[in-house]
C-alpha cells in the first residue's frame, strides 16, 4: 500500500476541515453496534488479525481460512465497481493473491484486516475500470457512464439490493447529494471530477458533500479506528 | 502550513474513496506523510468505505479459491517494510533542522510534482503507472526526511539558487532541494553527484526548482555536487561545479 500509516494512536485534535461535521467527544455513537466481517458473519476482526500473522509466515491453512473471511467482500466490492463478472473473478483473483503477498505489510495498527482488504480490492477494482476506459478513449467511455445510467443504476442498485441493513439505513440518513457523492465515487469508481461532472455540481461542493456523507456514515455506523 | 493547506486536507474523503486522478492521488499521498490529521481522517473514512464494501459482499465464484490457493505456491511473499519508529511529521523534520521557510514549502509542496507537469502528455495508461513509480519515489523522499538520523546541510549555488541537502545514512538515501534554480541553458543539464570517496558518481538530474531523491548510496557520501552538463548527463562531471555541498559524517 502507498499510504503512509497512521503514526502513534491517540487521536489528533480534530481537524479544522473536519470541525463542521466533527463527530461529538464522548458521546455514544447512536447505531454503534457490532458488524459482521465479510459475508460469513462470524469471523471477528481479533481472529483476522490472528490469522493474518500466521498468513504473514506462509501459513497456507490460514490464508485459506482468510480467504473464506474476505473472499465475498472482495469478490462483492470488485463487482460492484467493474460490473462484468468475468473481469471482476480475474481481478477479485488478484487481490487475494495480493493479500499473500502484502500480508507482512499489514499493520494492525493503521486498520482493521478487513479495511487493508478492502482498500487493495477497492484499488484495483477502480485501476482496472481506468484503464479500460483509457484504452476506450476516456472521452466516450464517460459519455457511455453518463448521467442518467450511473446515477439512476448506483441509486437504485444501493436502494434495494444492499445487504446490510445498517448501511442502508445510514445510507438514508444522509442528504440525496452526499449520499451520491458517496456512492458514485465509491461503488461507481468515478473520480469526484467525474462525480461533480454526472450531478453537474462544483467540484467544491462534491468535495465538502464527499466529506461530510462519509463523517455521517462514519458516525451512524459506529466507526472507529 | 502553506497557502494551500485547506484545500489539501480536504482531499482526505476523495482520497479514501479512490476518486482522485493520478497527479492529485500523488500530490496528496506526499501530503499525508506530514498531516497526522489527515492520516487520522483517512483511516477513519477507509474504515467507513469498508463497510460500504463488506455490504455489497456476495460468494465468490466457486474455482476462485482453488485456483488463488494454486496461485500462491508460486508467489513469493514480501517482507515486512521497515519503518522509522515513528514517522515524524515533515514539519516537525523541517522546524529542527531549520530549513528556510522557503525551501520548506518546495519539500511540502513541491516534492510531489518534480516531474508530473511534463507526464500531462504521456498516454493515459502510462502517467497512471508513472504516477505509482512517482508514488514510491514519494514514499523514499518521506522516509529519508522521517528518518531519525536525517541531517540537513544548505548551500548556495554559483548562480545563486538556495539548496538543501537531506540525507540519511539509515536509508542510504538522500533529498535534494533547490530554489531560484535558473533554466539551464539550451542543450543543457543539471546534474547532480554523489562524492564517495574524491570520485563524483552521478546522482540523477533537476529540472529546476524542486526535489529529488537522489540515484545511489548516500551512505558514506562525503559531498554533494552540482553540474552543468550537455543534455543526457555524462558519466563524470565536465564543468566545474556551481556548487558542492559537504555532508557532516
Ligand atoms: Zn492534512
């Protein structure tokens, strides 16, 4: 991963960018309560973590423990943004092995097992829609996105066919724009250019609307790093 | 913090979402090695985007796992990364060892785009594997600012340019900053080298203003040095220098 890790964990001050929506100091998270990791429901983050320093020392059994873990995330998130099924079982493929590879560069304490997971899925779910695009002439391949099919596709799609009630339920909690800032980038894979091109909005609001759907999101569902 | 903190930070949530393009992803990952504000943000909002995904999970195709758990007998596994105790914020680096303000604000700033202006025309599929190359090069500069052995030397060019030298023996790395680097003239190059030992082993190339990491060991290095030289660069230098900047052992 790129991203430089979180230094020592006690929490900043809050950031000025972030005072608007910070989440209140002390006061219990409204809908905290515990989630399942990946689709299986009963691998908590604490044996992921163990398994994942097993993984780390070439421990086959452990990795094919952590693939039942991770797998339907992964597989579930690549699709979600790649949409053909084929494309995205090659690059869900990928990133399992990528989580063999990196496993040493896991640090338990720059995220959860399942955050690392799923920002490599993530990653590599947008890097190969990019470059399909680029190699289809990014120009029409953003026409063929426009507007109406992503907006209305990713909307709907997030509406009804999202498995986790808690997500849906803060999905709704947000205003319509932050919530299609969120998932248009997110499971659409659209740049926030793109994003603020589709709901033909200035960039600085898509950008200040992108921030503040995900500190709701992050204080609806209980989040904490 | 310069002009454009603000803006910087707000990037954080478009950042976690991958929804950046390749120079701006770049720019901020550069960022992100010195605001632990940010870092928090972005752990946070990633922690967020997790759950986004872990909603949409669904089982995998059925040979997926068969043919992934073939896969890794033959991948080799990375080591652990080795990391500097703590990543010190570049600020902080900047603030101890006293680096002009204006040089400070090229390492913040401009340390990500050295280079990334002339990519704009490259093919797409390129700039964004360039942007990743870049991306590790980032990565370098901010461990060799970081380190804890990092020692800073300024100098003077004699064209009048103002330049840093960060260097760590640690990382066998080091930084080179310039400000009021005039263009070279036509058919021309900086180039810049290393000094192991009286022999002067070329160190890489600077456009202008900016910061680069330079090539080879930096370890036992005595000196710094720069040079005009015919485009391309030579295997030694062939002027004399503008400037050549002792490292303290
Ligand atoms: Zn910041």
């Amino acid at each position: 991963m790129d991203t430089p890790p979180p230094g020592g964990r006690p929490r900043p001050p809050l950031h000025p960018a972030a005072a608007a929506g910070a989440r209140p100091v002390n006061q219990p998270h409204p809908m905290n309560q515990p989630h399942p990791t990946g689709s299986s429901g009963h691998t908590r983050p604490a044996d992921l973590a163990a398994l994942m320093q097993q993984v780390e020392r070439g421990d086959k059994q452990a990795f094919s423990a952590l693939y039942d873990a991770l797998a339907p995330m992964v597989f579930g998130i690549v699709v979600k943004v790649v949409r053909d099924r084929a494309q995205s079982e090659e690059v869900a493929q990928e990133v399992m092995i990528d989580l063999w590879r990196q496993a040493a560069r896991y640090r338990p304490e720059a995220g959860s097992v399942t955050t690392w997971a799923s920002t490599i899925a993530h990653r590599r779910a947008v890097d190969r829609v990019r470059s399909a695009q680029a190699a289809a002439d990014r120009e029409q391949a953003q026409a063929a996105r426009e507007h109406h099919t992503a907006f209305d596709e990713v909307s709907e799609e997030v509406e009804t066919r999202l498995a986790s009630e808690q997500v849906r339920r803060c999905l709704r909690g947000l205003t319509e724009l932050q919530r299609q800032a969120v998932t248009l980038a997110y499971y659409g894979g659209l740049t926030y250019r793109e994003v603020a091109q589709t709901l033909r909005t200035p960039l600085p609001t898509i950008k200040t609307r992108m921030r503040d759907g995900l500190i709701r999101l992050r204080d609806c569902m209980g989040v904490t790093t | 913090m310069n002009q454009h903190a603000s803006d910087v930070h707000g990037l954080a949530a478009p950042y976690a979402l991958d929804a950046l393009d390749p120079a701006e992803r770049a720019q901020y990952a550069a960022h992100l090695a010195a605001c632990e504000a940010c870092r928090q943000d972005v752990a946070d909002f990633r922690a967020t985007a997790a759950r986004l995904a872990a909603s949409v999970a669904q089982a995998a195709p059925e040979l997926m796992k068969e043919r992934t758990l073939a896969a890794v007998d033959h991948v080799r596994q990375l080591p652990p990364r080795v990391h500097a105790a703590a990543p010190v914020p570049l600020r902080g680096v900047l603030r101890r060892k006293a680096l002009p303000m204006a040089l400070a604000a090229s390492l913040a700033a401009a340390a990500s785009f050295a280079g990334l202006a002339a990519w704009q025309h490259q093919e797409k599929q390129q700039l964004e594997q360039r942007a990743r190359q870049s991306e590790q090069r980032l990565d370098a500069v901010s461990g060799v600012l970081a380190a804890p052995d990092a020692r800073t030397v300024h100098g003077r060019a004699g064209n009048g340019a103002l330049t840093s030298v960060v260097a760590s023996d640690l990382r066998n790395r080091a930084v080179f900053t310039a400000t009021g680097l005039p263009a070279p003239p036509a058919g021309r190059t900086y180039q810049l080298w290393l000094d192991h030992d009286g022999t002067m082993r070329p160190a890489g190339f600077i456009r202008q203003d900016g910061t680069v990491l330079l090539d080879g060991d930096a370890a036992g290095a005595a000196a710094v040095g720069l040079t005009l030289e015919p485009a391309g660069g030579s295997p030694q230098p062939t002027t004399a220098p503008l400037l050549l900047m002792a490292l303290p052992a």
